[in-house]
C-alpha cells in the first residue's frame, strides 16, 4: 500500500511549485498512484510520513 502524508500548506506548495515548473501532469499522477493519502489540515504531525510499503503500514 502507498502511503502519502502531507501537511494541506505543503501540498498547496508542491501543486504550485509543479504549475510553475511544468511537472503538475506528473505530480499529479505519482499522487494519483496513491493508495491512502493523508492531509494534516493542523499541522499536528512534526515528521511526515512521505511514502509507506504494506509493511511498514501493518
């Protein structure tokens, strides 16, 4: 299982930064690839989860 953490102001960078350089379409799709992705609206985690196996999900 993919796994993507992201806080909401971090992703709103991302999908920005992407627009400016002309990679959204693929920022886009690895997103897409994604089998849970979560957004912490709080800001309440310090250290991002940026991508998980099954195993380390289980």
């Amino acid at each position: 299982m993919a796994v993507k953490f992201y806080t909401v102001g971090d992703l709103v960078m991302h999908l920005s930064e992407a627009k400016r350089g002309g990679t959204l379409e693929r920022l886009s799709k690895d997103i897409g690839r994604t089998d849970l992705l979560i957004l912490d609206e709080c800001n309440c985690c310090s250290e991002p989860l940026q991508t998980a196996t099954r195993a380390e999900v289980s």
